[in-house]
C-alpha cells in the first residue's frame, strides 16, 4: 500500500500498524456517529493517550475504509493514524488524542479559530491538489481538535478520487452525508467540479462557526464571513473560485499565521532575512496569548532548526527557555525591556513535555543550547520529569568526550542538586566528611546586680573576685557594674570548655592564694569580708544585700576583733595564712629591739581601733588597698 505525503510524494508502506500493546479503552463515550462511537484510551506501554472510533464487525465497513484512508492521506491538518485492531466483536480504530470540534468551539479565541480555519483548508488544499481526491464531508463533524488546540480533518469514509467521483457515487453515500453541506448540483444532472464540491462545504462549515462571533473587532473576519455566505455558497460552480486563492485572504494574515508560515520555511530564508525576523519576533510574541504561543508555535519555536539558528539564540532563545516571576535568569538573559513568555502554569502544561522529548535527542548542539539555559527553566519540570528523563540524559551528557558539553552537563546537575537532593543526583554512600570550623560564640551571661556591704568602708567591702572586679564608681553608687567575663590564662585557647569555673577555681587554687596573698592579709581582720570571701568564686549565686545607712548599726565600738579566730574560721584560706615566728622579729637585729617595736606596735593598733571606731571607721588615710610588704607595714606603724 502507498501513501501521499505532504510533499505530495507517494511512498509505499505495506501493512503499517504500530505495535503498542495492551491499550485500555475507557468505558465513557466522547461521541456516537451512525457507525461508530469516539472513546477514549490509554496505553500501559507508555502511558499515552490516545482516541478510539469502535464500530461492530458487522457494521464496520465504513470505518476500516477510513482506516485505510488515514494511513494514505498524511498531513499536518489531516487525523493521524496510530493503530487498528478487532476484538471482543469491534473493529477499532487508534488515533492521536483529540475532541470533536462540537465540544471544544465554545472555548476557542477568535484567532483560534482563525488558525483552525486555516488548518482545514490547508488540508483540503493539500488533498486536492497533491492526492487529487475530494473529501465530499466538509462539516462541523468532520473536524477534531487536538490538545494544542490544532484542528485535524476527519472522518475520511467519503473520500473519492477525482476519476470516481460522479453523481452515481455521490448518492450512495448521500445519507451519511452532513445534508446542509451537500451542494445544490449534486441534484442534478451536470458533472460535479471536485474543487467546488468541497468549496461549499467549507463556506457553510464557516458561516456556522462564524456567525455567533463577534467579529466588530476583525474587519477581516467580517469579510471573510461574507464571502463564505456568499461566494463560497453560489450556485454557479465556477463562481466559488479556488481553495488555494482563499489562504490569501486578509483574514489569514495575522502575525500568528506570519510566524508559521516563515519558520515553515526558515530553510529557505536567507542569514539577513533570519536576523530581522528573530530580532523582532518577541516583540510580536509578547502582543499574543501565552496559551495561543505555546500551543500554536511551541512545536515550531523549540524546533531544531530554529534553536541552533545564531540569531534566534540571541534574540529569542533565551526568553522562550524562561520562566515568568521565578528565578533570576541567566545566560543571555540581560535586557531589561524583554520579559519570559511562558508563566509557569503554561510552561508545565505545554512546554516542559516538548523539552522532555528534545532532551532524548543526541545531538551536541541542541544539547549545549538546553543546557546554556537550564538554570532558567528546570523548576518547571516536575520532579517525576527531572528524576525518569532528565536526569538519566544528563548522566549520558558527562561520559561524552566533549569537555565543554561534560562541563554545562555538570552544572545542570548542580542545579538539580537543590530539587532532587544530592542523594538521588549523585547516588553512592554519602557521610559527613567535613567538619564546621566556625567559632562558637558563646552566649552572653546575665550577672545578678552586686551591692555593697557598706557605703561607710567602700573599698574594705570590695573583695577582689576571681569572675570580674568590681570597679569603684559602682561601690560608690551603692550598685555594681556588668562584671566583665575572665580573661583565657596562657594556652586557654587550646580548652575545650571554659564553662567550669569551679574546676578551675580547684585547679589553680595555689596560684590564686599565691596572688593574693598580701591582699587577703588586709581584708582578713574585717568582719564584713566573711562571707563575701566565701562567695568570690560564685558570683552567680550572689543575692542583694541590705546596705547600711546608720554607721552605729555597725556596732564597731563594740566589735572584738580576733586575728586569730578569725583566720582560723576561714578554712578557705588556711593554706595560705603566713607563718610569722612569735619569739623573734627576723627583721630586726636582736630580741629587745623585737620587743620594743611590737609593744609599740601593739599600743598604736589598739589606738586605731578606738579613736577610728569612734570616729566611724577606716577613712581614705587608712587605705591599705595597695598592700606592700611586712615591712613597709611596720615602717608606717612605727613613723
């Protein structure tokens, strides 16, 4: 068996069916003819969609002739067939998944209707004039839309050669025929013109459709519904005029159909021709429905021609492999004035599943250019698409021996990293290999206030902390500042913890008592610094204290101050008590003048203690902060 293609070439194809294995026929009918009815069905092998015509063995005669005829009349505007098959008492016919136009014109555009127009009656032109046969059904019914909103001519059980086309011929099929589209001179008895038989139908098909539009907008289209009334529809055959003379009516001159018509024929277009078409093509594209771009001239946009033509990858390519208000764009993407064309929603729906099957294609170029841009356009696949067909391309793309295509191969792969996770990009056994070398920033503490024990002796009621100091403004206000966290010691930065302050208080405790040695000699004969020395090392434990206003609350008059007692009850410092012999000063040269410097000593101690006490307590004169030795001590008890 042969068949015509679009070219008008006959090819001879034998038996052609396409093996597609188990379909499921879905139970719900879409349509019912005289015949047959229209369902829909699925296939297991590669989940696809695809519309079946089921007719009785016993009445399916009809229907395996438009079988037939569908595998020998290809073209764009024509039903493409896919596969027949008999069981369970019907013959059954598989084509692309498509609706009757009867369902879908209630949702079509004006300019989707135009371009359907045109689809048919580039078919019918191509059937005319290249297979020589007359389709004799023009109608409504005949016409199905495909999911790109595409208009296929159908119903191909009338078709009949220009050799066998007489009145005779015409009448046997005449009840199956739409009656409003059968011409007046089928009824007589004059040879019927082949061309003006399917004319007739045509203009009735289009005052149909045309006159619940409104079309105050289109002068074009209001022309064009007059000629369908009139010229196509005349009684005189000659009159009607020719099916190739109507695609050049101003009613098909919209840019849409200008862009179809030059990427159809891009071969042929010359480089500077190329060049100023694609430089002004997105300005056109961007006046139109996203829908109607992406369903009209996606096909042809992602094309192969067109996608490695140098000047659409300047002017075009980058835009159409883009995303409205996502990611920021990269590539070439640099103008400020020109925007995406597809959102996403649209791009999901129409264009990601056309990138899917390019992607299959091996070649490096188209490759390169999908890959130049992937960064702007792979958060609009799904993750089913990226993880079952992108990725497993992609994989293919790094073992190439191409450096240049293995390295945009290995930064698409980076960008599916962030969807997909590094556990399905990459594969293998992962593990944490890397350690975080920030430093920690330890959170800031929050001190208890400090207060003083008694304004009377600020400097005697401060203890030297081994936490912070306590500065002197701050005892004099009656109020201690934020203490400031310890220096580190030598080699601090090597430790690993400097949260516990008690083991370390524990672990340098002889080179604390070391320190302060003199210090704590000053403060040991006070009282008041009991339990503040018990609580230096827990300063977070410290609570307000009462601050005494009265001095003779102090009752120092009556204090009794016992060195000795009083270094004993401190077992905190008892290590660190000095050790002074009783029988001998060694600091003087003989035993009478030890004798004689303590007694002296002794009397102006016991004098202090009472005219100071009387007098309030120890006053600035009386400062021993700078504690020197023992004997600088004795010098000043002795002057």
């Amino acid at each position: 068996m042969s068949h015509v293609d679009s070219k008008g070439q006959l090819h001879e194809m034998g038996n052609e069916k396409s093996n597609l294995g188990n379909i499921d026929i879905k139970p719900d009918v879409i349509e019912v003819a005289n015949t047959w009815t229209l369902k829909q069905a699925l296939c297991t092998a590669n989940s696809t969609q695809y519309s079946v015509f089921c007719s009785p063995l016993d009445t399916s005669s009809s229907l395996e002739l438009a079988a037939k005829n569908l595998i020998l009349y290809r073209h764009p505007g024509i039903l493409k067939y896919v596969q027949t098959w008999s069981q369970g008492g019907y013959f059954n016919l598989a084509t692309e998944l498509v609706l009757p136009l009867s369902q879908e014109l209630g949702a079509q555009t004006n300019l989707q209707v135009c371009l359907g127009l045109r689809s048919i009656l580039r078919a019918l032109v191509f059937l005319h004039d290249t297979a020589k046969v007359c389709h004799t059904n023009i109608c409504c019914g005949s016409v199905y839309v495909s999911p790109d909103n595409t208009w296929k001519l159908g119903n191909f059980e009338f078709i009949t050669k220009y050799a066998d086309l007489t009145l005779m011929n015409l009448q046997k099929n005449r009840s199956r025929r739409y009656e409003y589209a059968i011409p007046p001179e089928e009824s007589g008895e004059t040879i019927v013109e082949p061309q003006s038989l399917d004319l007739f139908g045509f203009g009735v098909m289009v005052q149909e459709i045309l006159k619940k539009r409104d079309l105050t907008s289109d002068p074009s289209g209001k022309e064009f519904y007059d000629v369908a009334c009139g010229k196509l529809q005349n009684k005189q055959t000659k009159a009607r005029g020719n099916l190739a003379d109507l695609l050049e009516h101003p009613y098909f001159s919209h840019p849409v159909v200008e862009i179809l018509e030059f990427l159809s024929a891009i071969t042929l277009k010359t480089t500077s021709e190329k060049e100023q078409f694609f430089r002004g093509l997105w300005a056109q594209l961007a006046t139109l429905p996203e829908t109607m771009v992406a369903t009209q001239l996606a096909d042809l946009l992602l094309s192969r021609l067109v996608l490695l033509e140098p000047s659409a990858q300047t002017y075009l390519v980058p835009w159409l492999l883009a995303i409205k208000d996502e990611q920021p764009l990269t590539g070439s993407f640099q103008s400020g004035e020109c925007m995406p064309l597809f959102s996403r929603p649209i791009f999901e729906r129409f264009v990601s599943l056309k990138l899917v099957k390019i992607f299959q294609v091996h070649d490096s170029q188209v490759r390169s250019v999908l890959l130049k841009h992937f960064s702007s356009y792979c958060h609009g696949f799904t993750k089913e698409q990226l993880q079952h067909n992108i990725l497993p391309e992609l994989l293919v793309g790094i073992k190439d021996n191409d450096d240049f295509l293995v390295a945009t191969t290995l930064r698409a792969l980076a960008d599916l990293v962030p969807i997909l996770g590094a556990a399905t990009v990459i594969g293998g056994k992962r593990g944490k290999l890397f350690t975080d070398g920030r430093p920690k920033v330890r959170p800031t503490k929050k001190l208890m206030p400090v207060y003083s024990v008694t304004p009377a002796i600020p400097k005697l009621a401060l203890v030297k902390q081994t936490e912070e100091e306590i500065t002197e403004e701050a005892v004099e206000s009656g109020v201690a500042a934020a203490l400031p966290e310890r220096l580190s010691p030598d080699g601090g930065e090597a430790w690993s913890d400097w949260d516990d302050q008690q083991d370390e208080d524990e672990e340098n405790k002889e080179e604390l008592v070391e320190n302060e040695e003199s210090e704590s000699e000053k403060y040991l004969s006070s009282p008041a610094l009991k339990k503040p020395i018990q609580l230096a090392s827990k300063m977070s434990q410290m609570v307000p204290k009462k601050v005494v206003d009265d001095l003779d609350s102090l009752d120092i008059k009556v204090a009794k101050i016992n060195v000795t007692t009083t270094v004993k009850e401190l077992d905190f410092f008892q290590d660190m008590e000095p050790v002074i012999a009783s029988s001998k000063n060694p600091l003087l040269p003989d035993e009478e003048e030890n004798a004689e410097v303590s007694k002296t000593a002794q009397n102006k101690f016991s004098m202090a203690l009472t005219e100071d006490a009387l007098e309030g307590g120890w006053g600035e004169d009386n400062d021993f902060s700078d504690w020197g030795d023992e004997e600088e001590a004795l010098k000043q008890e002795t002057s």
